[in-house]
C-alpha cells in the first residue's frame, strides 16, 4: 500500500471515529474546567461540585465501566493526536513541495 493510499485510509478512520471521540472528550473537558472553576473562583467545596467531577471521571456508570470509560478517552485523544498530526504533516510536506516548485501554498 503506497503512502497516499494509507493515508487516505487514516483520513477515512479519522473522520468516521472523531464523531465518537467527541462528545465524551467535550464532557470531560468541560466538567473537568467547570469543577475546577466552581471550587477555585466559586468558592464551592468539594461535596458541592462533586457532581461535576463524577461526570468528570464516568463515576456515574459505576465501577465496572469507569476505568473503561478513562481508557477510552486517552485511546481516543492519542488516537485524534497521531491521525491529525499525521493529516498535518502531510499537508505542510506538500505545501512544501508545492512552494520549492515555484507554485502558490493554499492558505
């Protein structure tokens, strides 16, 4: 498989998986930054915003499916990390090779 195929390939897995990836990495995101707020800023204790921080940590789904929930967030922000920064790569090398031709770089 050359190159340009597997990458195609990656382009596919990433746009069909980062629709999943997102909204748990959002939750965590935003009740992690709202917690941390909530007791810094907000003056709240930490019974008062332990609500934010069992979403936060999937507690909510009980002990079995916490730490399924945690590996799956780091799978899928290292999976987005490498993908993406691969689609990155990529398109600078070509913006590269386009402008050592002598030809415009998309902007």
């Amino acid at each position: 498989m050359t190159v340009m195929r597997w990458m195609a390939q990656i382009r596919r897995w990433h746009r069909w998986i980062a629709p999943f990836v997102l909204l748990p990495l959002l939750t965590s995101v935003i009740t992690g930054l709202t917690y941390r707020l909530a007791r810094d800023w907000g003056g709240l204790s930490r019974d008062q915003a332990h609500w934010l921080m069992s979403l936060h940590e999937g507690e909510w789904l009980g002990p079995e499916l916490e730490p399924v929930v945690v590996l799956l967030n780091a799978l899928g922000v290292i999976w987005m990390l490498f993908t993406g920064g691969g689609m990155l790569l990529q398109s600078w090398v070509s913006a590269l090779k386009r402008w050592s031709k002598g030809g415009e770089t998309a902007g």
